[in-house]
C-alpha cells in the first residue's frame, strides 16, 4: 500500500466532498427562492390581469381590495429580493459595517416611529423604554435593519395581539439586548435552536424565503454582537441582539 497514495486520495475525497456539498446548497438556495418569489409574483400578476380584462365591472370597494392585494404583494416581493441581495452580498463578503459610539434610546425610538406606520391593525405596537444614556459602538444603519428584521417577524406570527420594541440593560454583565416581543404563536422548545438558520421558518406556509433572522444574525456578529431567542409555544416570542454596553456619555468609552 503506498501511504502518500492514500493520503492523496483522502484529500481528494474530502474536497470533492465539499464541492458536492456547496452545490447541493447552491440548488436548494435557487429552489427555495423560485418556490418563495413565485407566490407573491403569481398573485400580481392574477389580480392585474383581472383588472386588465374586467371591462369595468370591477368597482368601487372591490376594485380598491384587488390594488391593495397588488401593493401588497408587490411591497412583499420587493422585500423578498431585497434579503436575496443582502444575503449575496454577505456570502461574497462586500458588506461592510461603520460601529460608531451610539445612544441606544433615541435609535430604539427612531426605530419604533419608522415601524409605526406599518403596524397590521389587529395588532398593539408598543416601545418599552429602557435605561437612558446606554451607549454601545454599534452601526445604527445596520442596527436598523436588524430590528426590522426582528419587527416584521413579529408581526407575521402575531394574528392579534401585542408587539413590543426595547431594550435592557446588564450592568453586570456590560451588555445590552436589542428586543422585539410579541404575544403570537411561539416556538416549540425543541425547534428555537433552529431559529437563526438560513431558510428555516416555523411554518412553511408562512411567506418569505427564511433569510431575515439569518440576515439579522450575520449582521450582528459583524459588530461583535450576539443573537438570542426565548419562545413558548402558544405564548409568544421575543428575538434580541447584545451588544457590549456602558452608561455615561458620547466619548467616554473604554
């Protein structure tokens, strides 16, 4: 037996291995995203040729549901894309971060009054104010994205109820948690570890292609932070990111 055969042989396997794996998650990324983006595209395109060949018989309330199914659809595509290229340009490594020192409560608010005007009108959206002059180094724009991430999640497994956006901090521990809460469906205890993971979602008949929660992990851990979850099922969940945190003023970390 020629032992450097064998060793070569091995690696060859082990790197053939890897390819294999990479297209396999190559195909089931394509599949995925097709099966997802087709849904909403099918429903635009349906409810527009409706109206195209209506003749005018479509009508007032009637009418003005099928252009809010359109927008709505079209606003859900448009995001759907937006977590495809976000998520692309992770893989190929062109985002960047800028972490400056930032105060947490005016851009927890600001995020909260951004959000305000897209809350589903079944549900109560509420802001939690934490402690004032909790400071983190953090990129506020990429922050805004995670908790986005965090909200619209929220309120899709929230049919009625109460979603709330804040944030705690740990003085022991020098860390502060980014949070959304919301009183939906849950998670079962056996199935929160796989919250985080690309393409995962708790119910598949959900819409979107299971990119968000990983989208807002990768950015995240880009500033050093650390995602959580904490769900019961049937009582609700709450999604949060940590970030190393001081009390004090602008200028004043070390």
């Amino acid at each position: 037996i020629d032992i450097n055969d064998s060793v070569v042989y091995n690696e060859y396997m082990t790197e053939a291995a890897l390819v294999a794996e990479e297209i396999t998650n190559k195909e089931t990324f394509l599949m995925n995203i097709s099966h997802e983006i087709r849904t909403p595209l099918n429903a635009i395109l349906g409810f527009a040729q409706l109206l195209s060949t209506d003749d005018g018989l479509i009508q007032g309330e009637e009418r003005d549901e099928i252009v809010g199914l359109i927008r709505e659809n079209s606003t859900l595509l448009g995001e759907m894309i937006e977590d495809i290229l976000q998520f692309s340009r992770f893989e190929s490594g062109r985002v960047d971060v800028n972490p400056v020192e930032t105060e947490i409560a005016p851009l927890m608010k600001r995020i909260f009054d951004e959000w305000s005007a897209h809350v589903p009108s079944s549900i109560n959206f509420r802001f939690d104010p934490g402690r004032d002059n909790v400071y983190a180094v953090l990129d506020p724009i990429r922050t805004e994205a995670i908790m986005g991430q965090y909200i619209k999640n929220a309120f899709k497994f929230t049919d009625s109820g109460t979603v709330s956006v804040g944030w705690r901090l740990s003085i022991s521990r020098e860390r502060v948690e980014l949070y959304v809460e919301d009183t939906g469906c849950g998670i079962e205890s056996r199935r929160i570890g796989k919250v985080f993971n690309i393409f995962w979602k708790d119910d598949m008949f959900k819409t979107g292609v299971g990119l968000g929660l990983t989208i807002a992990k990768m950015f995240t851990e880009k500033m050093d932070g650390q995602v959580g979850v904490a769900s019961k099922a049937g009582e609700g969940s709450c999604l949060y990111s940590s970030f190393r945190a001081y009390i004090g003023k602008r200028g004043t970390y070390g």
